[in-house]
C-alpha cells in the first residue's frame, strides 16, 4: 500500500523536474543568443530531456520561452523586495533597486542577458520586475516623495533607462564605472520629481547586502 501510495508522488516530482530542465535550458539559451531560431530538439538536448516529453509541459516554443523569461524576473523581483524589505522610504527602495540591478550583472550575468533580451516585452507583465517597480513608482506618488502624472510612463522610462545599462555593462565588462548604478538611480529620481541635492544624498547611500 505505502508503494501504491508513493507512486503519484515520485511521478509529480519527476514531471516538475523535466519541466524546470526545460525551463532552465530555455534559460540559458536566451541568456546566450535569444529564442532566435532554435528547434525544440536542441532544446530537449540541452535540458537532457526526451523530444516527447517537450509537449507534456509545453504546447510551443514561445510558451517556453514566456515561462522562462516570467520565471527569471519573478526569482529577481523577489530577490529585490528581500534585499530592500528593510527600506521604508519608497524613494530610497526605487533608488536602491536600481542600484542592485546594476550591481547584478556582475554578480548574475545569465539573469541579466535574459532580462537584457526580453525585459521591454515585460513591462505589462503581472510578474516579475514591472509590477514591482510600478508599485515603488505608485507608493512614492502617493506619499507625496514622486510628481508623476502617469506612473506607466513613468515606469516604462525607467525600466528602458536601466535596461540600456545593463545592456552597455553586459557588452563592456570592465569598462564601465563602480558608481555607474549610482547615476542611474540619481538621474531617475530626479525623473521621478526629487531635488537634485535630495536625489544625490539617496542614491550614494549605503546599500542593502545584495540579493
């Protein structure tokens, strides 16, 4: 009986390891080159997985990839709020976490390439970074810290203004600058409505250890 009981389990446990293979693989093959061309075989090879058993989780390689790409900004948006959970001003959290994105291609550059390539097309996304910024964005504004009409375009300018970071950073490893996270979050709170001086201060705080 336990054996007939265990049965169900093991299978769970051995589908929901074949689908995070395949996610994991989709992953890594964005980070790399982009969806771009790539077949469903090469996909199964580099998750080490069965050609067949690409279907019993996924309908079409665009689905795979939305989960992957929705999955990769989902861990990194938790992995944000946890580093910056302590920090109760919304303006010094917006600050803060674009400062930790910056310091993360260095420290996580497969996560970064992925949201290098498909982080724009994640901006209306319920998941993952965008509804997290636009809630720091939204939080801000209410308290008064923010002067924004729109917090959607506010957000979309600043999602495309660090992405266009990350994206400089990934293609000159080594030439950029230490603070360059610092002008970033400087120059977008000052986007956001802060006083130059006040935008200085919070953006060379010290940071949060980093996730």
């Amino acid at each position: 009986m336990p054996e007939q009981r265990s049965a169900p389990n093991r299978f769970a446990r051995r589908r929901a390891a074949t689908r995070r293979a395949l996610i994991d693989a989709a992953q890594r093959i964005l980070a790399e080159r982009g969806a771009g061309d790539v077949s469903i075989q090469r996909i199964a090879d580099r998750a080490d997985v069965g050609f067949g058993s690409f279907y019993n989780h996924f309908s079409s390689k665009a689905e795979l990839f939305d989960a992957a790409v929705a999955e990769a900004l989902e861990d990194y948006g938790r992995r944000l709020d946890a580093a910056a959970d302590g920090i109760a001003d919304p303006a010094e959290k917006f600050g803060a976490g674009v400062r930790l994105t910056v310091a993360m291609v260095e420290s996580h550059p497969q996560l970064m390439r992925v949201l290098r390539t498909s982080g724009l097309g994640q901006i209306g996304a319920d998941r993952g970074l965008a509804p997290r910024v636009l809630r720091d964005i939204e939080r801000g504004a209410a308290r008064g810290r923010f002067a924004v009409a729109d917090p959607a375009v506010a957000l979309a300018a600043a999602c495309g203004a660090v992405l266009g970071l990350v994206d400089l950073r990934l293609r000159r490893p080594g030439n950029t600058g230490r603070d360059d996270g610092e002008r970033m979050a400087e120059l977008l709170l000052r986007m956001l409505g802060l006083p130059v001086t006040e935008a200085h201060e919070i953006a060379t705080r010290p940071l949060p250890p980093a996730p």
